[in-house]
C-alpha cells in the first residue's frame, strides 16, 4: 500500500487540475535498473530483463485496476530514456561536473564482484538499524557509504566482504549547493517534510556523489575512459520524468512539446513521493537539471508523504508486514482503498492503516454518508416524482442556505487541493454528503409529499443538486464511483469542475438508483482470514519444496460412499508394492464408485494426515475442476502403482 500512496495522491491531483482545464500530462515509470533487481534476478535464477518485463505487466495493470489515469506510464529500460539519460550525462560532462576519483568498495571475494548499494547489507552506523543497505538506511533516511556500514555482508551469499580500491566517476554536487539553498528556500510550495530534510543535508555539507557503478544491469556510463562502468540508478530514474513526457509527445508525433512542460515559463512540475525519496527529488534531480546548463524548469512541487505504518509496524515485504496491491484487490475493490488510503495520508505526521479504519470508512462514510445520500435523493426522486427533477417554486430559506453551503463546499475542496491537502479535501467531499442527509432528514420528503408536495418538490431539487456537485468533486478521489452517480443522474460523462456548482434543470429525467458501495461485514479477524487466504494461493513455492512432496501414480483398490457426508467418498489406494492408504475424496458427485475400483491416479503421499465425517485421509488425490466438471488427473499410458511423478 505504501507505493500506492505517492500515485495515488498524484493521480488526484493530475485528475483534479483536468477538470479544471488545466493542460496536464502524468507521467512515471517502472525503476528498472539497479541492484534490487539484479539481486533479485539472481535468487530468482533468471535475466533481469525477464523480472522487470514481467513487473512492469504487473505494476501497469493494477495500477490500472485502481484507476490511476497515467498518460505515460513507462519504464527505464526503455531506449528513448536509455538515450536521454546518456546523451544529458554526457553534457553534465562536458559542462565540467564529472570526475574520475579512486574509492573503496567492498567486494566480495566469494561472488567474486564488488557490492555497491543493495548487493551489500548490515548495520546503520547512525542509528543502528540491523538491515540497512549498503545506499540508504530505510529507518533513519541516511545516504550511505557502503564501506562505512557495521557488520557488513553480501546479499546474494552471506559472506563478510573486503575493502577494494576501485575508480569510479563522480558527480561535482557541492558545486550547486548555493542555487540548491537558493532553490529550496525560495520554493514556497515544499511541504515542511522535504523542506526541512533538503536543508539539514544541505547544513551538512554536499559530498561529490559516486555516479558509476561495476553492475551490468543498468545504462552504460556515456564518460570518457568508463567503457565498463554503467550509471547509479538515483542518478537515471528521476530522469525518467522528463524522458516519459519526451516519449508521450514523440509518440503522437509531436517531437517538441515536451519542451514546453519542462522548459515553459508558465508550465509548473510536481512530484508526489514518499519521504524516503526526499533527497534525489529536492536536491539531486534540480543539480542535475541546473548542470546541463539548458535552463530546465525545476520541481515547483515536490508533495511529500509520511509513513503509512500496518497495524502499528512498517510495512516490510520481507517480514510480511502490509498488504500488497495485487492481494488488497483480492479483498476489496480499488474505489475503498482510493478512499481509505486518501483519508487517512500521512501528510503532516506518519498514519497507521487497521482494519477496523478500512471498515469505518467504507461502512460509515462511503456506504452510510456518501452512498445513502445519493440512493435516498435518486430513490425518492423516481417514486414521488416519475424520475423527473421537480420543479422548485420559492426555495425555502433552508434551502437557499442549503444550495449556498454546496457552493461554499465545492470551493473548499477545491482551496484544499490547490494547497495538496487531500486528507481534508476528501474530508469536505463526505461532508457535503452528510449536510445533505441532515437536510433530508429535516425536510422529509417522505412526509411532506402528502401535505405539502411543494415543500417535498423544493427538497428533492435541492438534494439532486448536491449529488451532481458530488459527482464531480467525487471524480478525482473516487472516478468509478464519480462515473457510476453520473450515469444514475443521467448526466454526461465529460465533466468540468466549474460544473459543480451550475443547476440540473427541472425536468430532467434521472435513473434508476443502484447502491454505489457496499458495507463490509467481515470482522477484524476474518479480515486478516480472508488476506492470509488470498496469500495462500499466490505464494510461489521453491524447487525444493516442491521436490519435497512425494507424488505418485495411486491404484484404487475399493471406493465406498461415507454415509451421511453427501460428497465424499473413502478410497483405499494402492501406493505401490501393495501398500495402502486411504483418502477422503469429494467427489461422489462426479463419479460412481464402482467405475473408480481399478483405475490409475494421482495422489500426493506425504501430506499431514487430515480427519473427515471420522475417516482419516492419509493420502491427497489430484483432480481438476473447471465450474461445474470435476476430473480427476489420470496418467495417459498405464504405469505400475508407485510410479513416481515428476
Ligand atoms: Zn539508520
Ligand atoms: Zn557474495
């Protein structure tokens, strides 16, 4: 979910000033490169290529699945970045900022290479935390030196390393230290966050920057002298925010444009991140940037998150602590996660993700606020008034006052998300949903349609008004649902915010009304049930374990129903050299026991031993099931009973 974060607040964003009009182009990519990468290839036994082909498949369709509107969702790899990346080094060159230096490394004599950054792990030497890698301490923010690390070993096989000397090229960094202060001071925008962190470093004292590395998997090093050497990914990836808008435009065959959004006077870049990413955004991004000497326009913006912690811990892929964005689909759709995540973003300070938060939000603000609101309006809407926004004769004061606060509301969210305080920004869009169920609540349409149709026809207009402001100040937060409450409304699906505030007319007819969202009944623990379910049938299984399991070819020697259990059946199975066991089957209802007496299967052998309607299965029999078919896995030639399957 922490990844998401950053994305997600963009895409809000990105959504939000289209609907203003604004010209927007949204960009990112997979950060391909690296020694993540080449680590994990390496475990995985396959090319990097073959890992970050496969990810980058991944990652792009879920972000899809959570509605993230990318114009250009790219990749590093990608040889127009490839291209870019090596033709701006090699002016940062020949501008003066790139030396060749000696340095040590540690190198593992084992794997027989060096290890910069990830290829080496051990304990901070600010603050001490166990797994800090050999680039960045992810608990303290701290860029490493890797031979300055405590206990230090390689990551790939465990082993202590030794300290070589090696040259590499270095970035001139202190030389911009006055424009990078001049920058961060004068950019009014940097939330506290970056601002605070970018001026500490600063106070530190810049060090040149090692740029180069001996790893293959990354982009080859443009600089005189460093045929062998490839480019740091911090120093490639945040260059993929310009190459993906080159590449955006290149593809419509508007090879230019792309200038304009880095280069253009009234054009202005933002970057949401999290705050682990603080320095190569707000200091080395903008150097690199300034010492190509071309005047590029520097981040206006660089919209910083805390930490979103998991039930009280940070989130770890490798403690398995969190919730990842493929298994979170699994459980609920994207439009509660968009929701939930934007209410509870670490802005200001870290925030803590639960259960029990997930479910309030869903159950007491989309469903009970948001959803009720606009079901009661559409509901009533179609039974007292044939479908029809009524007519409104002499608005109450009420209901003036009632239009007005609307009004004021759609303003507020908009204010809020001008300054990127999206938490309170969503919190005004729920708010208008529940001033709108207050004012129902006193108007009683239900009630006043008998005595006074007047004053039930002046609420509903009221109300149907509300709900088209809400589907539009809805649409960056929650596009599907936004998308969903317009076409119940009947209105078009091209909106503009300034809509938010103009009237539906008497007269116009409405749909059907169909609930937006759904409540969660699952308690806490069946929550976590339902996770560890989904995470049971995603995790991968090594080589090893599945050599562990012993599966042969089984002869069925009696099959008998187990009376009163409907489905099963008890099989006794020869598993070779006469020796037999009995499995607990469910499928009486898809064979006849005595067409099974005789026949060949598959079984698994070693499998704990389970108990069912008293009879213990000792054995597993392997079939497939495709909805209502269920067929067991036979082997296609006969085979002697014990035939190992491989
Ligand atoms: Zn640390
Ligand atoms: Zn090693």
């Amino acid at each position: 979910m922490g990844t998401l974060l950053p994305v997600l607040s963009a895409d809000v964003i990105a959504r939000y000033h289209r609907l203003k009009g604004d010209d927007v182009v949204f960009v990112s990519g997979s950060d391909e490169h690296g020694t993540p990468i080449e680590v994990e290839a390496i475990k995985q036994g396959i090319q990097p290529k073959e890992l970050t082909d496969r990810n980058h498949k991944i990652v792009s369709d879920l972000f899809e699945k959570y509605g993230i509107s990318f114009d250009n969702y790219s990749r590093t790899e990608n040889p127009i970045h490839i291209e870019f990346v090596r033709e701006i080094w090699k002016k940062i060159e020949e501008n003066g900022y790139v030396f060749p230096q000696e340095m040590e490394l540690p190198y593992c004599e084992k794997c027989d290479r060096f290890l910069p950054d990830r290829f080496v792990e051990g304990k901070c030497p600010v603050c001490g935390y166990e797994e800090a890698r050999g680039d960045q301490c992810d608990r303290c923010g701290r860029l490493l030196d890797p031979v300055k690390l405590l206990e230090p070993y390689c990551t790939i096989c465990g082993t202590k390393p030794v300290i070589r000397e090696v040259v590499h090229w270095y970035f001139d960094l202190p030389r911009f230290a006055d424009q990078l202060l001049a920058y961060i001071k004068g950019n009014k925008q940097l939330p506290d966050n970056a601002r605070n962190f970018s001026l500490n470093l600063l106070k530190e004292g810049l060090r040149p920057r090692p740029i180069t590395r001996d790893t293959k998997w990354a982009i080859p090093a443009p600089f005189k002298g460093a045929s062998d050497k490839t480019i740091y990914g911090w120093f490639e990836n945040v260059l993929g925010y310009v190459s993906a808008t080159l590449e955006y435009f290149r593809n419509q065959g508007q090879t230019e444009k792309w200038k304009e959004y880095w280069f253009g006077k009234d054009a202005r870049t933002l970057f949401f991140i999290g705050k682990d990413n603080i320095p190569f955004h707000t200091l080395f991004l903008p150097a690199l940037l300034i010492a190509t000497h071309d005047s590029y326009n520097l981040p206006w913006n660089v919209s910083t998150n805390e930490w979103l912690t998991f039930k009280g811990q940070s989130m770890s892929k490798s403690r398995r602590v969190g919730i990842w964005l493929d298994e979170a689909l699994d459980l609920f759709p994207a439009v509660y996660w968009r929701y939930t995540l934007i209410s509870i973003r670490p802005e200001a300070k870290d925030s803590n993700f639960t259960w029990r938060i997930l479910r309030e939000k869903v159950n007491s603000d989309l469903n009970d606020t948001i959803g009720n609101f606009i079901h009661r309006t559409l509901t009533f809407i179609n039974r007292y008034f044939n479908g029809t926004i009524p007519e409104a004769k002499e608005l109450s004061k009420d209901d003036k006052r009632m239009l007005q606060r609307s009004k004021a509301l759609v303003k507020d969210v908009s204010q809020k998300l001008d300054h990127f305080l999206l938490q309170a920004a969503l919190r005004n869009v729920t708010r208008l949903s529940r001033l709108g169920n207050k004012y129902l609540n006193e108007k009683q349409p239900w009630k006043t349609i008998k005595t006074d149709p007047e004053a039930a026809a002046n609420a509903l207009y009221v109300t149907a008004q509300i709900a088209k402001a809400l589907s539009i100040v809805m649409e960056p937060f929650l596009p599907f649902a936004s998308k969903d409450l317009r076409s119940q409304l009947n209105l078009p699906e091209r909106i503009e915010w300034k809509d938010a505030t103009s009237l539906i007319p008497p007269g116009h007819k409405v749909s059907e009304a169909r609930p937006l969202f759904q409540k969660i009944d699952a308690s806490d623990e069946e929550i976590q049930g339902m996770l560890e379910g989904v995470r049971s049938t995603q995790e991968t299984v090594s080589f090893d374990d599945f050599s562990r399991m012993d599966l042969r070819v089984g002869k069925i020697v009696k099959a008998e129903p187990i009376p009163k259990s409907g489905n099963l059946l008890k099989l006794t199975i020869d598993i070779g050299d006469n020796e037999l066991r009995t499995a607990v089957a469910g499928i009486a209802t898809h064979y006849k026991p005595q067409d099974l007496e005789g026949t060949l299967i598959s079984v698994i052998v070693n499998l704990a031993p389970r108990k069912a309607m008293g009879v213990t299965s000792e054995v597993m029999i392997l079939a497939a099931q495709d909805r209502g078919t269920l067929a067991l896995i036979q082997p296609s030639k006969p085979v002697e009973a014990g035939s190992r399957i491989s």
